[in-house]
C-alpha cells in the first residue's frame, strides 16, 4: 500500500499573468475603434492645415520668410474665423440635435441692422449688445417654435426665415448701410489683450462654452440622444419638442454675438451683411465631423472646419486667385466630406487589414 504521505506535492497554482502586451501594439489601438473616430478626424484636419500652409510656403517664400507677416498672418486668419466661427458653434449644436438653420446669415443681418438704428445706438453699447442678442434669440425661438409645434421641416422652416428675415432687416434699414456711430462697439475689432485680437478671444470663448455645453451638461447629452433617436429621447422622458426650441434660440443667441462682431468690424450693418454664412457654417460643420442626420459631432472638430476655410480663404488672397476659383474648391471640400461620412471606414488599419475575399 502507497504512503499518501510521501506523494510529492502539487506547486501552488500562480496566479493568471496578463498576456503582455507591447508598447508599439498600445501606441497604436489608441487610434482605433469608434470612439477615437473624432480624434483621427482632427488630427487629419490638422493635417489638412499643414498641408496649406506648405501651398503657401511654395507659392509665397518671401512672405513666409518674414517672422512678423507669418505671426500678423496668423491672427488675420483667427480674425476672419472668429464670426463665422461663433455660428458655426450654434449650428453644430442645431445639427447635432437633428435640424438645420439656413436663417443663420439673415438672423445676423436683422441682428445688426436693428441694433444699430438710431434709437437702439442712443442707449449706448449695452442697448446694442442687448437688442441684437434678443433679437438674434427671439428668431431662434420662432425657428424652433414652428418645426417642434408647427410641425415644419427644418429645411422649410429656417428657408422662409432666411427670406423673411433679409426682408424684414431690409425694410427697418430702408435699404440703406446704417454706420455704427458707438465707439467702443467700433473698437472691439481692433482692441487687443496681451496681443491677441478680442475678436479672437470671443471666438475662443463661445468655442470653450459650447465643448463644456456640449460634453459636460445634460443639455449636451440631450442633444445628442435627441438626434440620434428621437423617439428613443421621447420615451426616455426628454421633452424633444421644448429641446429642439432651445437649439434655435442657441443658434440664434450665437448669430446675436456675430451681428455685434460683424458690426464692429464693418463699423456699420446692412441687410445684405453675413451673406451665404449659412452654408459655411454647415460646411464647416461637416467637415469638422457632424452628421447631417444628427446623433454626432464635435466643437472642436467643427472650429477645424472654420480654421480650414479661413486659411483657404487667406490662401487664395495673398495668391490674388479669383474668388470664383475659391468657390469651386470650397464646393468639392464639402461634397468630399459628405462622401466620406457615407463611405467611411471604421479606422485606417481596418481598410489596410482586410484580407481578400477568395
């Protein structure tokens, strides 16, 4: 009979040891998977920006070698960013949730006119600032009120507006250029802090409040879910149609702060001013990474798009090309970007690895 004793006994069992993994292998998911999607983005935003900037290094040196022209340049290209900019923050938000504003360009138009007529301006720079945020607001508001009560399609809603609005704004300045005769609302476009542009640092700060709006608020989630699934919002206890009216007014509070950045920088308003801002800002919208069917996008990703635009703007000027040509190409940049929201892969390397079908 075998001992039981003298059996040699069995090692302890060690623990599970995760699989290691190597650093090049980490380094590259990061890059991966849909939640990095907007991040890839960017980066090839980014990207794009450096590829304009080597354009205009080739076909400009001698400007490009002088240190002071390129940083003067620099915040020439933020400045003309920084209205458009501002409305393309309501507008991703708008598209985000979604709608559509094709009023954006008329909304600043009436803004600007009524805040620069003659009994606004006599009660100085906060009746002006004051009247062109309500009234940019209060048109958001009547946006909103008829596609979420009236049950109009965004596109028809905003489209009577953009015309209603140019008319209205028209008839209160009797088709006249009314001149902003209050100083500091003048100065704002040309006052600098610790050197940067004010212009420029309203853009950063509507851009900063509307990320934090955005992805830090319940007014951020909500507007997402409301885009992506509206019912699914609906049942979920989110009140769609009292949301959706708040993303006009927002939009609209954005073109109210536009219209006194426009007037500052023109010293005057006029019914035709912000023409065709409606389509830069969806376009900049878009390629920054917002769907068109809502449910996605990014602030960040968006102010890219301005930026993008902006330096292409600058490009073709400083290159005395005709802005017909900048037109054509800022029209293939968008259909471009619509395409690649229908066409696109998940990730880079998902294209690169797929094996063949036999």
């Amino acid at each position: 009979m075998t001992d039981q004793s003298t059996k040699p006994s069995l090692p302890a069992q060690s623990p599970p040891v995760a699989p290691a993994v190597s650093k090049d292998k980490s380094r590259a998911n990061w890059l991966k998977g849909d939640g990095a999607e907007s991040l890839r983005r960017n980066l090839g935003l980014v990207g794009v920006l450096v590829i304009l900037v080597i354009i205009g290094i080739a076909t400009r040196p001698e400007l490009y070698g002088d240190a002071t022209w390129v940083k003067n340049n620099v915040f020439t290209i933020l400045t003309q960013a920084s209205a458009i900019g501002v409305v393309t923050v309501g507008m991703t938000f708008v598209i985000i949730g979604g709608g559509i504003d094709l009023s954006v360009g008329a909304i600043i138009a009436i803004a600007g006119v009524w805040s620069t007529t003659l009994s606004t301006q006599s009660y100085g720079t906060f009746g002006m600032i004051f009247t062109a945020i309500v009234v940019g607001v209060v048109v958001g508001l009547v946006n909103g009120a008829l596609i979420s009560y009236g049950r109009l399609v965004p596109f028809i809603a905003t489209l009577a507006m953009m015309v209603a609005a140019r008319g209205l704004a028209a008839q209160i300045s009797g088709k006249q250029t009314q001149v902003s005769a209050n100083s500091t609302i003048n100065s704002i476009a040309s006052t600098k802090i610790l050197g940067i542009p004010m212009l420029v640092i309203i853009l950063a700060v509507v851009v900063a409040a509307g990320w934090v709006l955005l992805n830090r608020t319940t007014f951020g989630r909500r507007t997402v879910a409301v885009g992506g699934n509206p019912e699914a919002a609906r049942l979920a206890g989110i009140n769609v149609r009292w949301h959706t009216v708040l993303l006009y007014a927002l939009s609209g509070l954005c073109c109210g702060i536009a219209a006194i950045m426009l007037t500052s920088q023109a010293t005057s308003a006029q019914a035709a001013m912000a023409n065709l801002y409606e389509l830069d800002a969806i376009a900049a919208a878009i390629i920054g990474g917002t769907l068109l069917s809502g449910g996605r996008g990014t602030i960040i990703g968006a102010l890219f798009g301005v930026l993008v635009f902006s330096t292409i703007t600058n490009l073709f000027a400083i290159n005395n090309l005709s802005t017909e040509v900048q037109n054509m190409v800022k029209g293939g940049i968008i259909v471009a970007a619509v395409l690649i929201q229908q066409f696109r892969y998940r990730s880079l390397t998902q294209l690169l690895g797929r094996k063949p079908t036999s």
